[in-house]
C-alpha cells in the first residue's frame, strides 16, 4: 500500500515519537529516565547523551552520571548493551562527589568476555561489588552489541544482582561493615552507608542504558 507522503511523514514521526519513549514501568516501580532527556540526574551530564531512547555514555569522556534523589534500600531494574571491551559502573548510596568504589558501592558493569580482561580479579567481573564481593562470572551476559537485563536489590546489608534471569551476586556486606579485610585490601568507607545516589559510573567507554525503573523497599 502506498501513503500520501503526508500521511508517510506522519507516521514516521509517530514511529519514531514511540521509539524514543520510556516504556511504561511495571506495577510498583517508577521510572527513573524518560527516554528523552536527563532530567532528575546530575553530575557528568557532559559525559552521557540521550540517543533513541537510550542514556549513553560517550566514549572518551566518563565521569558519574547520579539520580537527583536519593535512595535507601530498593529494586531497580535497567537495560544495557556494552561495546566490544567497554567498562561502566552501577553506583549505589553514593554520595554526589567522590569516587563510587570506594566513597559509595560501586556494581561493575563490564565486558568482561573481552579478552583484555583476561587476567582480572574475580570482584571486577560483571556485576561484582567491587573489590568486595566477586560475582558468578562467565555465566550469563550476551555478546556485546545485544542487550542484556539486570534486577539490583539492596535490601539493608543484603545484595542481589540478577542479570537476564541468573543470580550471580546474593550477599551481605555486614562483615565488612564490621572489620572484615575486603578482598582488595582496601578501605571502602561507602559500605556504611544507609543511603544514596544511583547512577553510572563511567570510565571513557561507550554503553548504552535504558528503560531504568526502580521500587522503594522504605527505610530499616
């Protein structure tokens, strides 16, 4: 069937409008982007674009793209697509400045099929606390290029990072909020924290998110 080419551009615009448009969130969660701008974040706004309906984050730049709000104990899901060896970061009860590793919780976001990951530590793989708790790697991301689904739960110490479907991180940071050494050696402050940020840490790669819903578990 041929169109008028009015009636043609009409619809490739409304095409396109449902394209760009957040999906509608599932009961019980709000969505935290959408789809068109950056509104309710702050930080490196510079450093990410909203393309298609998605947040990416621009290679070359990075930086801590964080909600507005902060949150406490909550579910959020999101989508992402890595690039070929890319490298981002899930940040929690981070606060607005500082390095989210360590000033905040940091949930690796990574490629780390890549073959210039090789040799890393197992709490720097996909989904891992970083350099706390190492998660199940090699067991459930999609090449890169294909999108993937992830469901974060931090539920007072307890946290849970299903990624399409598979549990690779179920833990409790309570001994390392008591004296525990953390795998790295390091300090990591951040663990004590009750509240904070959500956002993406970026580290000069390209990654591309989207629909970001999130449900309040309320304060403990």
């Amino acid at each position: 069937m041929r169109y008028p080419a009015l009636v043609l551009s009409s619809l490739l615009i409304a095409i396109a409008s449902v394209s760009t448009a957040a999906a509608d969130p599932p009961s019980g969660f709000v969505s935290l982007f959408d789809g068109k701008t950056l509104a309710g974040w702050q930080g490196a706004t510079d450093g990410y674009e909203v393309v298609d309906g998605e947040i990416r984050s621009k290679p070359g730049v990075g930086g801590n793209l964080l909600t507005s709000d902060e949150f406490s104990n909550f579910v959020l899901r999101f989508e992402f697509r890595l690039t070929p060896g890319a490298n981002n970061g899930l940040a929690i009860r981070t606060p607005a400045k500082g390095d989210a590793a360590f000033d905040g919780i940091e949930l690796q976001i990574l490629d780390d099929g890549h073959d210039k990951y090789r040799g890393i530590e197992p709490w720097q793989a996909h989904g891992s606390i970083y350099g706390v708790v190492a998660s199940q790697r090699g067991t459930c991301l999609r090449p890169a290029g294909e999108w993937n689904s992830e469901e974060v739960t931090v539920d007072g110490t307890k946290i849970r990072v299903v990624v399409n479907g598979k549990t690779i991180v179920d833990a409790d940071i309570a001994p390392f909020q008591d004296g525990q050494p953390t795998p790295d050696g390091k300090p990591h402050p951040g663990l004590q924290r009750k509240q904070g940020h959500i956002g993406f840490a970026g580290h000069r790669d390209e990654v591309h998110f989207r629909n970001i819903v999130i449900r309040s578990l309320g304060e403990k």
